[in-house]
C-alpha cells in the first residue's frame, strides 16, 4: 500500500476486492448445485429460547422511551447516526458501524460482554476499525505454474511430470517381483507372463485414462477388450488376458520387509509413490489466494485398517484423503490419507495435526484457509494467525464447542444474524430457518457486515470459496479410472492416476493460454492422453511377426500408418499351406488371392478366396 492514507471510497473498494476475490478468480466459479448451508452440520436440537428479545431484532426506539433499557446498553450513546454530518468527516470504521447497528437484520446479545461455558470472553461491541486494511488481509496470488512444470509442452509432457520416471521405476522394479512370483505357476513362459517393461506400463495407463475418457471403467475386462462392445483401441494396446494379469501383479514396495514397516505406517504399502506423487504436486504450482481443506472418499469395501465409514458420500465405505485445493483452479495442492488410530499427531488434535501439516507449502502467505466445522475451532484460528503459519480462516463450527456464548445458540426470527468479537476474530449465528442456527468463524472479516441479501459477508464468501476439494471430488468421479479391487493399494493408486490426470489438466490450461493457444477440454486431453501413452507400445507390437493380422490393422488404423503395400505374388516361388483348410490336412499351394493375398489351395481356387468373393458380391 502506499504511504498516503486512503480515501474513504478508495477503501471500500480495496476491501470488497479482498473480500470478493475479484482480482484471484482466474475462471468462473462453478456452483456445484449444494445450498449454501455445510453438509456436515450437525443435526443437533437448538436450545430454545422463550424470551422475545432473541425472537425480534431490537427496538432501539422502546429504549429511548424506557431510560431504563438505556442504562442496560451504554454503549448506545456511541451508536448514534447523525444523518446531518457528512460522511467524509466520519471515520469510516465508525460510519460502518453505526450503518451496521441500524440493520434491522442483526440483533444483539443483552450484554456487551458475553462469555462461553468456558469462560471464553466474547464482545458484542464491534471493534474501532482502521482506515488501513489489515496486514493478514493484504494478500493476493496470480496463480500458475512454477518449476520444471512451465517447460511442459505436450499433454503426454504435462502428465509425466507428475507420473515421472521416478514412480515408474518403483512399479516396474516390484511389480517385476510379483511377476516372477507368479509366472511359476503357469505351464509355459508365454507374453502373458513376462516382465513389464516402460512402454507397457504407460500403455497400461494409457488404458486406464483412456476408460475413464469414455467412462468404459466400471466395464468387465472381458467386455472391454471387445471389439464389438468398446472398439479397438483397448485390443491393440495388449491382449485382454495380459491385462488382467498386470491388474493382478501391480506392487508399489518390497514386500519382504513390508510387515516391518507396517508397525509404524499403516500406509507402507504405497507410501514410496504416494510421497514422490504429493511432492510433485506441491512444487509445481502457485495457488491463488483461497484455499479449500476437506475430504475425499476413495469407494472401497475390501479389507483395510484405515477404511471409514461416511454415511453422506456416495460411496459411504472407502479410504479417506484429507486435501488442500486451490479454489479457483481446483489444483490438489497437498493430501494425506487419514488412518485412524494410527495417525502420529505428535500430541496435537487429529483436525489442528491436519490443517497445520497440509498448509506447510504456503505458510506465512496470509492465504485463506477455507474449513468445514470437522477442523475448524478457536484455539486452531488464534494459532494459524501467529507466526510461522500467518493464515486467515472462514468455517462452519459445531454447536458443542466450548467457547461459543449459550446467547447465540437460542432460536431467533428467521434471517438474522448476531455477531461477537474477540480480537481478530469474528463469530457469527445466523438464523436461515426457523429452529436452526449456523455458525461461523472468521478471521478474514472484520466487523459486522451483511450483504444486500440480508446474509453475512463471512457466510458469503465462505459459500464462494468452500467448494474446492467437493469440485475436484466431483471431476475424479465423472471421469475416474478407477476399478473394481480387493486390494485397498490398488485403489490408491488408481486415486492417484486421477490426482494427476486433474493436476496436469490445470497446468496444461496455464501453459496452453500462456502460449496464447486454446485448450483441450478435459474430454479431448484425457482421451489424446491415454492415445499418447499407448502409442510407444503399440509401435512395438507391429514388429511382432505372429501378431494377428486384425491386431495390427487396429494399431495401423489408430496411430494412423499406412501399409506397405504388398507386391503382386509376393510368395509365388514359395509354397505354403492354405489359409482355409484345415491345417491338420496340411494343403500346400503355390495360389494367392488376388484381394488379400493370402494362400489358397485348387479347392478354394476362385480367382479370389470366398470371404473377397463374397464382399465383393
């Protein structure tokens, strides 16, 4: 800012930019069709209340009247609005909060000095504000990449940089392991049961993000690599057969020392890749000035230590992710699975050990943390505002904590809302219905503030910036390459494909409009993914030379080659056996079909063989 103070005008307009985040939206926000109300409310009965001074906004006009009702509220001489004065003689921290006290849809606490069961002070008095804006309220990010990720040019580029070599190696090396494991037990050393190699891998995951494309994940493998039911695309890749057997054989880690690791991570199964994957992640990207923390669900239902139970998500069984997204561009900054008992917090409470241990990568930034009520608490909004976090919080709080005043739990009039201040930190209940109240903490906000809807501007933004981790949650289901697993690894993993495909989507739209050139849609980047990916291994199938003749016109077709064209009697000086007889008769002939030019014996002998003839016909 500069040293000249600024204008009273000059200052609203910088705190609705700050307040709005007009200026660190790079992209419409998507409502995701939820009520601005938090799904993880509690349910809980509110206390009633009989008292009619909590059901009616207050009638400072029956207090001049009674000088009794005076002497209750002091304060009220402070309050006064002389509508003769100018505004620019006036603070403007005192002209809005004098504006704010004559808004009939807020109502305050009988006393100034409120206290929670406690003994956690509360004022109702709104404080002096400044004509500056607040330190931890100056903050604005551009957000796009940094790093290696900015030097990504093709969509192949941008996936690998997160999917690196690195990861790769890990799955080639063990799963290598398994497959000589179970290659003992098949008769004879066939494809199906050789070593993996690179090409195959990222043809494998070309597949993966391929199904998810065309939404083909939920389909059996059988069905899938029908030509007639899912084209050709996943035939030509490799066999279906093969492709069971790699599902089958996919390891992450060593498992002759995986027992001992699990005795202090229950995550050691997958924890190597999961590690390189989030390092990534957080390296290569500057998010905006808004932040999401929330939960992600992984459906699983087989046996796992850490599997929970969330009756409000769709797949209600599964793996739980805490993440931290940016909200603008929905980019998975950090993430953390959540194991239970298990989880080493080093003493701190399960939600603090989280927030704290997600928000590393921008501590000290002054971002917004934006919080469901599972995390956020007062003694978490005091922390995070100190030194080395230096973070703001907005979230939903539950109704049983401790520090909340019994003033603002009791029934009011529909629409009202009654604030209380604690240093740097703003609580508010607001009434959206009757026999409900919703709270709110905030310490981004200063004041009591309420919009033209008649709503509080912390209950504003909070619904602006709430919808982070629920967006990308809901861009990994509608085009997830995730499958049917018994094995709680697996599904990790196909989680992390998606964390990828998702993070490499955002980084290749900054690039794209960076080199001022239109992106893909998500549709088109995913499916000319999963194409890219594949095509290495699909060049090297066509210098098969038993490779069926159907397999290799599908790779041709797909990676667009021409054939070379066969000259006439390519092998008329060599005999070989018919292409239609059976082949324990063994019919040599020296006859080609003119059309495909394949062997034919004098009984077939038509000039052309019988399938020609009869397209031709």
């Amino acid at each position: 800012m500069a040293n000249k103070p600024l204008t009273a005008s000059q200052l609203q307009q910088e705190m609705e930019k700050i307040m709005n985040g007009e200026d660190d939206y790079n992209e419409p926000y998507e409502d995701s069709g939820s009520d601005w109300e938090e799904d993880h409310l509690e349910e809980d009965s509110v206390h009633s209340d009989s008292s009619e001074e909590y059901n009616q906004p207050t009638n400072h006009a029956n207090e001049k009247k009674n000088p009794e009702l005076a002497e209750e509220r002091p304060e009220e001489a402070l309050l006064s609005y002389d509508q003769e004065s100018s505004d620019d003689d006036e603070p403007l921290a005192s002209l809005c909060r004098s504006q704010g006290r004559r808004d009939p849809n807020i109502v305050f606490p009988k006393q100034i000095n409120i206290k929670g069961k406690n003994g956690h002070k509360w004022s109702s008095k709104e404080p002096v504000l400044s004509k500056r804006v607040s330190s931890r309220n100056i903050v604005h990010f551009i957000s796009g990449c940094k790093g290696e990720s900015r030097n990504c040019s093709s969509i192949k580029d941008h996936f690998l940089h997160f999917f690196h070599d690195n990861i790769l190696d890990i799955v080639i090396l063990h799963t290598n392991e398994e497959i000589v494991r179970q290659s003992s037990k098949y008769a004879a050393n066939s494809a199906t049961v050789s070593k993996l190699c690179k090409d195959e891998l990222l043809a494998f995951l070309g597949i993966l993000v391929f199904s998810a494309a065309k939404k083909d994940n939920h389909l059996n493998a059988r069905h899938m690599f029908e030509g007639t039911t899912s084209g050709s695309f996943y035939r030509a890749c490799m066999s279906r057969e093969r492709f069971t057997f790699l599902v089958n054989c996919l390891r992450f880690d060593d498992k002759t020392s995986r027992e001992e690791r699990r005795k202090t991570d229950s995550f050691a199964p997958i924890r190597d890749i999961w590690n390189m994957l989030i390092d990534v992640c957080r390296s290569s990207y500057i998010p905006s000035s808004y932040l999401t923390i929330d939960e992600q669900l992984l459906g699983f239902r087989g046996r796992c230590p850490f599997r929970m139970y969330i009756p409000n998500k769709p797949s209600k069984y599964g793996i739980k992710i805490i993440m931290l997204c940016d909200t603008s561009s929905k980019y998975m900054i950090d993430a953390s699975p959540y194991l239970g008992k298990s989880t080493d917090t080093g003493g701190l409470p399960l939600a603090n050990f989280y927030v704290k241990e997600l928000t590393k990568s921008v501590h000290g930034s002054n971002r917004n943390i934006t919080m469901d009520n599972w995390f956020t608490s007062v003694s978490l909004a005091d922390e995070l505002l100190e030194l080395p976090y230096k973070l703001t919080i907005i979230g939903t709080l539950r109704k049983n904590k401790k520090e909340i005043p019994p003033e603002l739990l009791k029934n009011r009039q529909r629409g009202t809302s009654m604030f209380c201040f604690d240093r740097k930190k703003t609580l508010v209940s607001y009434a959206p219905k009757p026999n409900k109240i919703v709270l709110l903490l905030s310490t981004l906000h200063e004041g009591a503030s309420i919009s033209e809807n008649g709503k509080p501007d912390i209950i504003i933004n909070y619904n602006e910036t709430k919808s982070g981790v629920d967006t990308f949650d809901q861009l990994c289901s509608n085009m997830t390459c995730s499958r049917k697993t018994r094995r709680w690894p697996m599904c990790v993993f196909y989680g992390m494909i998606n964390i990828a495909t998702i993070n490499s989507f955002v980084v290749y739209c900054h690039n794209s409009h960076k080199a001022n050139t239109k992106p893909a849609s998500r549709f088109q980047f995913m499916f000319n993914l999963g194409k890219s990916l594949a095509e290495p291994w699909m060049r090297q199938r066509l210098n098969i030379p038993n490779l069926r003749r159907n397999i290799r016109q599908d790779i041709n077709e797909i990676l667009n080659i021409q054939p070379v064209p066969e000259p006439d009697n390519p092998m008329a000086k060599k005999r070989t056996v018919c292409s239609f007889c059976p082949s324990r008769l063994r019919r040599m002939t020296t006859n080609f079909c003119v059309q495909c030019k394949r062997a034919i014996c004098g009984q077939h002998n038509r000039n052309c063989c019988p399938e020609c003839q009869f397209s031709s016909a």
